[in-house]
C-alpha cells in the first residue's frame, strides 16, 4: 500500500491539494477553481494524471460547513462534498471529510510556538485545551482538547454570520 495522501481544501469557489507522503508536509500546494463537486474531481483527476497517477493510500477533504455522516455542506456554496462520490470517482478508499477550522486546530500539536499566537494570559502549561478561530464564512472556531488518552480531540464551533450578528446584539444589549 502507498503512503502518499491526497489533502485537499475546498471552499465552493477554489481548491488547494497537495500529494504528501505520510508524516511530510506539503513539498507544494496547488489552486484551482472548483465550485461543484463534478468540477473539483476533474481537476483534482487531471492533477493526479499529471502527476503520474500515484497509488494513494488515502484522501482527507477540509472545507468551512457542517458535516452530515459522509457528506460535508459547504458553507454558503453549492459544493457538497460526499465521501462515498470522491472515493468512487476518485479511485481512493479512504476518504475523510473534516470541517476546515477543525483541520487547523488538528494541526496545532504539530507546529512550533512561532506559528501559533497566544491570546490573552500566561502560556498554557502542559496539555491545555486551545482554539483555532479566524474570519471565514462567519467566524471559524474549533476547540483542540487533551483527551488524556493518547493525544487530542478536536471539535467544531463554527457560528454562521447571523449567530456572530445575534451574539454581537445580544452581548451589547446586555451590558
């Protein structure tokens, strides 16, 4: 079996993938426009024809929405990822579908200090819950926990626009 992975994240208008090897990071990344789910599996079939066509061991998909069993809505988009469709027409047999703040947050435990900004407060000490957020669709949030087993548990609590504008009401009307 490969080790090689295809990473791709999707937004409903662009895709960036890589092909990595397990355990590398991306030697490159590649754009290009996708907005349905027939456009991005042609591109990214054309990319992996381009590439010699490699043997992939497996596939993970990010993309800003919430995800339905096999099947993950990108937010504000027409694109609807589905797990079953991309490993099909894809020729992969494991695919992973993950929301794209939880992405980041899983990555956390793998980057230096220098990559990451501390909010507020003294440094965490030891294994301490951490969040990834930022400006997306409305405002990206995952919470990266400890699990107190064998690593970390990530979990989405992306907000749409309209709860960001309610708690932002709800926040100024209660001071």
């Amino acid at each position: 079996m490969s080790d090689k992975f295809l990473l791709v994240d999707a937004d409903g208008a662009y895709a960036r993938f890589a092909v990595v090897e397990a355990g590398e990071p991306p030697a490159t990344v590649e754009a290009m426009p996708a907005s349905s789910l027939d456009e991005l599996i042609e591109v990214l079939s054309q990319a992996l024809a381009k590439l010699g066509g490699p043997r992939l061991h497996g596939a993970a998909f990010s993309a800003p929405g919430p995800i339905f069993g096999k099947t993950l809505q990108v937010t504000h988009a027409d694109l609807k990822l589905d797990a079953d469709v991309l490993s099909e027409r894809l020729g992969v047999a494991e695919v992973r579908l993950v929301n794209d703040f939880t992405a980041r947050a899983m990555a956390m435990p793998l980057l230096g200090p220098e990559a990451l900004e501390q909010i507020g407060g003294a440094p965490p000490k030891g294994q301490a819950p951490a969040a990834a957020l930022g400006p997306s669709t409305g405002l990206g949030v995952s919470i990266l926990n400890p699990d107190g087993f064998v690593g970390w548990r990530a979990v989405t609590a992306a907000g749409t626009p309209e709860d960001d504008l309610r708690q932002a009401l709800q926040a100024l009307l209660c001071r």
